[in-house]
C-alpha cells in the first residue's frame, strides 16, 4: 500500500474533527477552524504525542513508576514494622497487668 499527501491529509482532518469533538462536545460542521483554535489543536496534539511516543518522557514514566512501586515497599515494610512494634507493646503490657498488685 502506498501512502501519499492525500493520506496525510485525511489523517488530519480526522485528527483535528476528534479534537473538536472532544473539546466542545459537538461536532464541526464546517471544515474551517480559526488560527488560534488550530494552534490550540496542535498545541494539545503536541502534547500528546510527546506524552505517548517521546522516547524519554517514557523513559521519565518508568522511572517514577519504579519509584513509587519502592515507595509504597517501603511504606509497606514500615507499617508492618509499626505493626510488630505495637503487638510487641500490647504483649509487654498484657504481661505487667498480670504483676501489678491489687493494693492500689
């Protein structure tokens, strides 16, 4: 299959119809937009790919992804050392009633 201008073309036409769809919740029905509406479009569009496609801002998103799996270990970990602490606690305490003297 090959692909010329026309491709392209139909391709942003799409893109930009979906946009506006998306934006005013309605369609076009015209095939025309304002300068600054277009920039907008492209601006967004921009935005987009580089969020999905950019090679290092998925770099970026793995890494926080890693981060804040190992953050929450952490997290994990230190509650479960809390926990330990406060049964610990809770055992020392029960076994000092057994010894405290009625006399108070």
């Amino acid at each position: 299959m090959t692909f010329n201008s026309d491709n392209l073309d139909d391709a942003l036409k799409k893109v930009i119809s979906i946009y506006f769809r998306m934006k005013h919740k309605a369609p076009n029905y015209s095939s025309t937009y304002t300068r600054v509406a277009l920039e907008d479009c492209m601006d967004f569009i921009k935005e987009r790919i580089m969020y999905l496609m950019c090679e290092e801002v998925q770099t970026k998103k793995q890494e926080l992804d890693e981060w804040m799996r190992e953050e929450a270990e952490l997290k994990d970990s230190i509650n479960m050392s809390i926990d330990a602490n406060n049964d610990r606690i809770i055992r020392i305490k029960e076994h000092m009633k057994k010894y405290d003297t009625e006399d108070k």
